[in-house]
C-alpha cells in the first residue's frame, strides 16, 4: 500500500505518508487507519506527507467532501491539527488549498506546508 502510518516525535504525532500513486479508496482507508491509532492512543496531532504523492482522482473535489465526511463520521476531533506537506508543482496543491479551505470552515485546524520541517514545526508549537 502506498500509505504508511506511523506514531513519531515521541508518541505525540501520528504520520501519514502517500508515496506515489494512490487510489481514492487507499487513501479513504488510510484515513479510517489514521483514526484507529487516534482513538486508541488519543493523538490529536497528524502530518500528512504528500512530496511524493501522485494522484489518480478523477473526481478531487468530490473525494476531497469524502475525506471532509470521513473525518466526521469517525469523529476526528476538531481539536485535531492536521499539517499536510505537499509540493508547490502541480495540480494536488490546488486540490490540495481547497481541500485546507474546506475543512478550516468546518472547523477542523488544518494547515498547508512547503516541507515536513515546519510542518512538524507547527505541530510542536505550544
């Protein structure tokens, strides 16, 4: 599978990497996998690593609402801070801006990064 999950810095963020391409439906389930290790370690904070994702999605918007629906039907948390790190080329920033916009006015906390390194900067803050 083109996601791996791990627990990092220390135990307090659960990382989530795409590499290369991944279906919708790989990355529904990584998303369902992802609320696994939350619910039972009670992490509330995620980094989605997408520098090397490629996308396959001929419907990012809709999947995009998908996701959104996930996160609440599995009670995410909005309380969570998601930072997802994704390259400045190509068409998945401009899913990927929306996609931030979307779930910030849902009230989830959800920010974009150029790079794991502030990404995981902003995790750590205070």
């Amino acid at each position: 599978m083109p996601c791996k999950i791990s627990i990092i810095s220390d135990g307090t963020i659960i990382e989530n990497k795409l590499d290369g391409e991944c279906s919708p439906e790989e990355i529904f389930q990584s998303v369902k996998d992802v609320a696994v290790y939350h619910e039972e370690k009670g992490i509330t904070k995620f980094v989605v690593d997408c520098s090397t994702f490629e996308s396959n999605d001929r419907y990012p918007t809709l999947n995009a609402y998908k996701i959104m629906q996930l996160y609440e039907e599995l009670d995410a948390g909005r309380s969570a801070n998601v930072a997802l790190v994704v390259p400045f080329e190509g068409s998945i920033k401009e899913h990927l801006k929306f996609f931030e916009m979307a779930t910030k006015n849902r009230g989830f906390q959800v920010q974009i990064f150029p790079d794991r390194k502030n990404a995981l900067a902003w995790l750590k803050r205070p």
